[in-house]
C-alpha cells in the first residue's frame, strides 16, 4: 500500500523535509527533471516538444527538462504571463541563452509538455492559462504532466508524479486528467518517504493475501455462502454471484430464490436452490440483493452473520441502520448517491461508513473500500469491468472469502484486488467479455 495525501498536507510535509534536511529547491527541481527525462526520453527524442511553464516551483521543473531535452529533439517554451520565483527566473534566463525560443500560443508539436500549476495550485484558473490548457486538450499531441495536471484541468496521458501520491489524483472526477501515473523520487530521504503515514492508501496487486486451502481440505470446511436474490424479472444475477463464490474458493452455496425466478436459477446444479424463505442454518455468510427486483426484504439484514448487500439490497438500508462491523455494502456511484440520500449525509465512503458501521465498497474506474475512519483505493481504469453482472461476480467473491473466515474488511479488500485482476486479464484474453469469461479467471487467480 501506498500513502495517499491531499495537497495541503503535501506541501506542509515537502516542506518539513527540506527544511529539517537542507535540501536545496535547485537541486530538487534538476533531480525531478532528470528523473521524467529517464521516464520519457523515448517519448521526446527526435520530436517537436512544447513546453508549458508557470512560476512557480512545478514550472520550474518543467524548464529544467527543457534544457535537458533541447539537444534531442526542437524545443518550445510557453511561459505563464505575470510573476515568477527565483529559481523559476533564473531558469527561464538559462533557457533563453541556450537559444530555446518562446511561443504565444499552441504550434504544431508532437509532445506538450505541462508544468502549469503544481498541487500548491489555487483555483480558479481564467484567462490566457485557462485557454492553453484547453487549446492543448483539444491537440492531438502526447501530453505529460509534472507532478500532477495543472487545475485538474490539463488531460495528460502521463503524469510524473513527485515523491508522495496526491489523494486529489484519484478523486473520481479527477482521475481522467492524470493518464497513466508513475511515481518518482526527486531527492527526499528514501525514510523520510516510508515514514509517510495517511488515513488513506492506494492498494497493490501485491496488498492480495488469502491463504491456499490444505491438500486435505473439503466442502463443509472451505465454507457454506447463502445467497437471497432472484426475481422473474433478474434470473442470472444469483446465479453469477454462486459461480463467483465457488470459483473463489466456497465450498458450498446455497440460493434462496422467488418462484419467478425458480424455475431458471435451479437449472444451475452446482448450487443448492431453494424456493422458499430465508431459513438461518448455520451458513457462514450472507450475501444479499442480487436481481431481488422489487422483492427482496430486510429480514436478514442484521443477523449476527457476515454479509455483503448488493444492489437491490442496497435500496432497503435506511437511517439508523446498525450493522455492526459485519457487513460489506457493495454501491457503484448512482447506488451510492442513493444510499447517501436515505442515510441523510454527505456523498463519501467513510461518512457512509461509519453512518451504518459497515464496509463500503463504492465501484467506480477507482474503487474505494471505506471502514471507519480509514479508506483504500485501488486505481482500476479498466471499463471492460463495466459489464452487466461484474458486481453480482465481486460480491460473490467477498461472500466466498466471509465464509473461508476472513473479516469483512479484508474480505474487501481481497475480493477487489481479484476482481480488479481477473478484469485486466479477461481485457488482455478478450478486448470485452462478458461475466462468465470473468469468473473463469477467479479460480485461476485465487
């Protein structure tokens, strides 16, 4: 995992560090610039390049990569209008003895460099900046952004991001300005980074942990997952939350479905299927919602089991609900604005969270797990995961990982780095695929 902070808390620690460890702002910047030229060499070298500078200490960065490129490909300058530090000064006079000449406005380029505004930016952004950011959108030039997208506004295909991640990066509607995200160390203490703490992280493929199951190891030991969902209008959707739950590692499962939708969810053998009321017989987890339609009830809600509420579940959650620490409660963002509503509280996770004491798991290109005061986010950016019954395959898998005896938290979070995996996978095997090619690779996976 990965500490995640907002800028104001960025630049406060950036600071702290220089200052307790003499750290020149020279020799950062020339270290920043020198790390993105390793990163983008190939991207630049033999190119037209515009490069776009502000002020300030990003813009400095950016002009000390002109300055490292200028012998490899034809060099531009853009220099924001008005004020600029010294550092930032004294750049831009090395930049024109060099012979690197200055544009007024967007010219014909291959690569668009933007080193605007840094995360110390304060909106709003106007004028003639506000117009180069938008003229350089609409370019069909590669873009790279330093550190992170002036405004949030510029749309990078890349952006070098310095030293810590930036929380405002991967905010929902944010998260397309930054393109592919590589981060860097300009020069702070490799320790000073690792002691970084946050109350939020960005999880890694690496964050996946469940343990293998013993050689000798049979159904009634690998867990028992009960599944209430089904309607005459959704038939499939408990049946791909039961496949989903096998395929990660269930032993058994157990579909409690409506009559209109018996007779198409007992076709599938694996499970056993039941068209009768939720009966507690000793299941070892719960999942609640898929394709309920308008026919699902809260009488299992708050059951002293672990659950997932999925879906149409979701809709039944009112204010004052208490679930205890035992569920997982599984929204993409319209469920979730929603729920939000119903529950009477601002639209984020861990608000939610500690609303109805549950895990929040909001689906989204960044999917977000929330549990108290702490939140995960795993940066997704696959839209092939956006298909009919990819959710109904997640909560599935959390139900499967409940049962093998994993807390809902990790559940959670295991089940979304999965899930998140098999997708890029099935991306790579199929281009798009449907839900069923997506639990085939959970079982390969797990």
């Amino acid at each position: 995992m990965l500490p995640l902070l907002n800028a104001e808390k960025v630049n406060e620690w950036d600071k702290k560090i220089r200052e307790s460890h003499g750290l020149s702002s020279s020799h950062l910047v020339d270290n920043a610039a020198k790390n993105a030229y390793d990163i983008t060499a190939g991207k630049v070298a033999g190119k037209r390049v515009l490069v776009l500078a502000g002020g300030g200490n990003n813009g400095s960065d950016a002009l000390s990569y002109a300055l490292l490129i200028k012998d490899v490909c034809q060099v531009m300058l853009w220099l924001v209008p008005g004020k600029a530090n010294a550092l930032n000064s004294s750049l831009r006079m090395r930049c024109s003895a060099s012979g690197i000449p200055t544009v007024t406005d967007i010219v014909p380029c291959d690569v668009i460099i933007d080193g605007i505004f840094g995360c110390a930016f304060h909106p709003p952004v106007d004028g003639p900046v506000l117009s180069m950011i938008m003229k350089a959108n609409s370019s069909d030039a590669f873009k790279i952004s330093m550190d992170v997208p002036s405004a949030y506004l510029f749309k990078a295909d890349l952006c070098i991001t310095f030293s810590i991640l930036k929380r405002e990066q991967y905010e929902l509607n944010a998260r397309k300005f930054s393109g592919k995200i590589i981060l860097s160390n300009p020069g702070f203490p490799e320790d000073e980074i690792k002691k970084v703490g946050s109350d939020t992280m960005l999880l890694e493929d690496d964050d996946y942990s469940t343990k293998p199951f013993s050689d000798v190891s049979f159904k009634n030991r690998r867990g028992h997952v009960a599944i209430l969902g089904g309607s005459s209008s959704y038939t499939g959707a408990p049946v791909l939350s039961a496949k989903a739950s096998f395929h990660a590692g269930a032993g058994l499962v157990s579909i409690f479905t409506s009559s209109g939708a018996y007779a198409s969810v007992s076709s599938y053998r694996s499970a056993i299927v039941r068209c009768s009321s939720f009966l507690d017989e000793g299941f070892d987890s719960l999942v609640l919602g898929p394709g309920w339609g308008c026919e699902g009830s809260r009488d299992a809600f708050f059951l002293n089991k672990k659950k997932v509420l999925d879906a149409d579940a979701i809709k039944l959650i009112r204010k004052g609900d208490d679930f205890s620490s035992l569920a997982v409660i599984t929204p993409h963002v319209g469920e979730f604005r929603r729920l939000c509503a119903a529950l009477g509280i601002r639209e984020d996770a861990k608000e939610a969270s500690a609303a109805i004491n549950a895990v929040i798991v909001l689906k989204s290109h960044v999917t977000e797990i929330a549990f108290g005061n702490k939140s995960y986010l795993y940066d997704g950016m696959n839209a092939s995961l956006g298909v009919a019954g990819s959710g109904d395959v997640l909560s599935g898998i959390i139900g499967a990982f409940l049962a093998c005896g994993q807390d809902v938290l990790e559940a959670a979070v295991n089940a979304v780095i999965l899930h998140q995996k098999c997708g890029r996978v099935c991306r790579r095997k199929y281009g798009y695929y449907d839900s069923l090619e997506l639990i085939g690779e959970v079982g390969l996976l797990r």
